[in-house]
C-alpha cells in the first residue's frame, strides 16, 4: 500500500489512530514513576464516593441481544455490543476533569480512576493505565494494521483499543469510546 492509499485507509477508519501530540501528554504526566503507577492502580477505590457499592469482575453480567438492547441507549449499544466506534470529539467526557471513576456503562464495573486520564488530543477520552483486571484483551484486524481491541472483563463490551504511544512510564494509550463509560464523580454529585 502507496503512503497516499494508506492515508485515506487512516482517514476513512472508524477509530483512526490519530496521532496525539506527545508533549502534551508528557507535561501532564511528567515525572511519574512505574511505582506512582502502581500506587494509582492499588489506591482506586479512593476516587469512589463515601459509601458507594460497585460490581466486581467476579460477578459476570451474560444478557441476551435484547436485553442489551432494552438496558443501553442506541449509541452504548452499538459500540458495547456491535463494537461501533462513536465520533471523535462527540464525548462530553473528553472534557471530564474532576475526580472520580469511570465505570462501564453496561454493567457498573469501575475500570479508570480520574487519575488515570491524559489530554490525548484525539477526541476520545485517554488513559495511560488501567484500574487492575478492568479488561481483556484481543487484536483484531480491522484496520489495515493489527490493533489491540479491548472490552469489560464483567459484561464483555466493547471499549475501545490500546495503543503503545502513550506517555511514559506506561506508553499505553487507551482509547475509549466515551458511550462506554460512566463517570462517578468522587463528591457524590450526579
Ligand atoms: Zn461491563
């Protein structure tokens, strides 16, 4: 494939992977170690509010296509369950920056922490690392390169893909298709 071909198969992709501007992301995350990582994955469940109940992996959700179809809006549903990419930019949660959890929309289970969010410059909400066992994984062949699909390990949608041009120390870049979460603010407001 021509550079010009593989540019239009870039442009006319579902969910192109758009560069990011790396200095943007570097600046936010500047300095951070793999062991300030880890304490960000260990400690999630601080950025729950006071008292609240979530869902664990260990308690899958299995619905039939209708019963997706009747829980989920028309856009959750064809990105969770027909693995749909929503429009980049179209997510209110691209601007999200207070404190809290992202959570699946299909089935509650926390899979980001607030702290876990970068500015990627994509259009989708970003992530550098994940809240332990949120996610499985999978390439998928989509595009015209391998990509690493990845879906809610407790009800099984579709999330989004992972990339390995993230800010360090991760380098991962998780693009999540903004219908796919819910955002739990920490201070209990809706
Ligand atoms: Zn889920």
């Amino acid at each position: 494939m021509d550079r010009r071909r593989f540019l239009l198969a870039l442009t006319t992709a579902p969910l192109a992977s758009i560069p990011f501007v790396p200095f943007v992301a570097h600046a936010q995350t500047k300095g951070r170690t793999m062991k300030d990582i880890d304490a960000l994955q260990k400690n999630w469940k601080t950025f729950l509010p006071a008292g609240a109940t979530v869902p664990t992996a260990a308690e899958p959700l299995k619905l039939s296509k209708d019963e997706w179809k009747k829980r989920l809006p028309p856009q959750s549903y064809n990105v969770l369950r027909d693995e749909g990419t929503e429009r980049a930019g179209s997510s209110p949660l691209n601007d999200e920056k207070r404190a809290g959890i992202y959570a699946c929309a299909g089935c509650g289970l926390p899979v980001f922490t607030s702290e876990m969010k970068f500015e990627s410059g994509t259009g989708w909400p970003s992530f550098f690392t994940t809240i332990p066992g949120a996610f499985e994984q999978k390439k998928d062949f989509y595009l015209v390169f391998p990509r690493t699909e990845y879906h809610c390990k407790r009800c099984g949608g579709h999330h989004g893909h992972v990339f390995d041009d993230g800010p360090p120390p991760t380098n991962q870049r998780w693009c999540n298709n903004g219908v796919s979460l819910k955002f739990i603010p920490k201070d209990g407001t809706a």
